[in-house]
C-alpha cells in the first residue's frame, strides 16, 4: 500500500486489526478529524448510509481506496454547504437546497426537488447531516441508475431483487 | 371524525393544532405509548420513514387514518419481532432476520436477503429500531415496485425521477 500517502497512516490507525472500518469506526473518525466544522457532528445513521454508498460486496465495511473516494466526497459536499449557508446557521432552506442539487448536475423536476426537500428537513431547515445523507443516497441512487441504463435514455429495467438491493441498503 | 374511535382523542392530542404528526410528535408519541416495550425507544430517523412510507402527497406529516394504519403494522411487526427474540435480548440474529422475512411473505434471493441482514445489523445482531426501520422499507418499496408492475411480472420501467421519488423519500 501506499507508505507516501498522508491518509494511510489514519486510515489503519482508525481501521484496527481487520483492515477496514465499519459505521460505528467511521463515526468515530469523521467526528475526530473535526469534518463537520461547526456544525453537528455524523449520526451513526449517517455513517451506515455512506459506508453502503460504496460498499459494493456488500460487506458492511470500507477499504482505504472507498474511504480516500468518500473523504472527497465529504470535502465536495461540505463546500457546497457552507457556499448555500451564508450566515453559518449550520442550516440550509429548500429554495436554497434546490439550488444546491441543481449545482451539483443532478436535473429534477420540481415534484422530486420537493419530495427530497421535505423528507430532509426539520421544521422546513436542513441541517449539515441530513444534507450529507441526502447528497450520499441522491449520488449512490444516480450512480446505480447510470450503470443500467447503458443506453442513456433515462429508463431502467429493474427485476424485484435488483431493485431491493439496489435502495434497501441506502 | 369517530367521535366512538379511542384512538381519536389520542391522536388530536398529539397532533395539536395542524391536526396531523410530524416525525418529532411522532417519536414523543410512540415513546409515550411505549410500543418499543423492553427495547430501545424508536430513533428520529425510523420515524421520519415510517411517515415517508405512508406519506403519498410527501407532506412530511401523517393524518388519522394512516396513524392507524402505522399502528397496526407496528404492532404486527413487534410480535413478529418478539416471535423470533426468543430470549428477550432486544435483537435478533442474521439467520432468525431472514425467517423474519420470510414469513412477512417476501420472496427474496439470498445475495438480496444478505444485503438487507448486513445494513441492519450492529456486530452481528439486529435491535428492535432498525427492524422496524427495515420493515418499514422493505414494505414501501415493495408497495412501489407493485403498484408499477401491473403485470405481476417481477420487472418494472422506471425512469429517473419516478425512481428517485419512489427511494429517496425512505
Ligand atoms: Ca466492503
Ligand atoms: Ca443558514
Ligand atoms: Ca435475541
């Protein structure tokens, strides 16, 4: 493995002795590293999404070339956040979280803008870790979409089990 | 409305004034009801889905009938759960979760069944909250798939937005 790389010494620091990390080690670490800012640290629920985000055998757990990918992932969409929440409230309002889907390329149609839009706030405000999961499932739901849909016509063939796997674990 | 329903004066109590539940009055109440019994109260999160799950104009809040209608299932999930937590230890394991499915009624493949038993679990072992929030989902998107396959051949066409508004709500 990479001894030049500044994250790997972390990584198996946080991992322990089975070489990758779980929900529980990456709530741990993500809270230590501070990623968070000011604002509401991970809740374990959070964790599980982003570790099911990429684990694709399934494991439950999330090697050092997923944990580098999500560690960008997390920079990308913290900048976003902070660029949505001028006042540093630590909260973001949905004309602005439709913004903010938007700048990411994802194009929704209003119905779906405002159905993610309900399901992550709190008294019509998202907080820093719901953004974070919404962002994760939007990217893992995209991502498993794209790789069916070989012929980009925005149409996906789903048999039952494809498709349970494909959104249970997120 | 059933002036005659005892449910009735229970739910206006918790719904004040808007005369429909949010996902906080939602955990207050089912905490107060004590329907989790010996285990683990439910977590924000499994309540926000079990709203998503009945939520079909995706308000974020929950009217009379579909309380009832949650309470109900509550209550057969709790005695399934309680069924197959033989020693009351608050969590079942991953071979007694996939029974668990099973006799729910769902056909599922075992690479699916795996997937499932993996995202719910903490060390090996599934507690009351993320067993509700499982079959909470598992009911949900199984109601989406359905309605979208009026064949009853096993297979649906979604196109982008559907299937995000039918799997990033839950
Ligand atoms: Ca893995
Ligand atoms: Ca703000
Ligand atoms: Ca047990």
């Amino acid at each position: 493995y990479p001894a030049g790389d500044p994250m790997w010494g972390y990584f198996t620091a946080v991992a322990g002795q089975d070489g990758e990390i779980d929900a529980e080690e990456l709530q741990r670490c993500l809270s230590q590293a501070g990623i968070h800012g000011s604002y509401t640290p991970f809740s374990l629920e959070t964790c599980r999404i982003m570790i099911a985000m990429l684990d694709r055998d399934f494991t439950g757990k999330m090697g050092f070339n997923e944990f580098k990918e999500l560690w960008g992932a997390l920079n990308a969409w913290k900048q976003n956040f902070c660029a949505v929440d001028h006042d540093r409230s630590g909260t973001v309002e949905p004309h602005e979280m439709n913004q903010a889907i938007l700048s990411m390329g994802y194009r929704l149609n209003p119905p779906t803008l405002n159905a993610i839009v309900k399901r992550y706030s709190k008294n019509g405000r998202i907080f820093f870790d719901d953004y974070v999961a919404c962002c994760v499932k939007l990217r893992a739901l995209t991502d498993a979409f794209r790789r069916r849909d070989s012929m980009q016509q925005g149409m996906v063939n789903f048999i039952y089990d494809d498709f349970l796997q494909c959104t249970m674990a997120i």
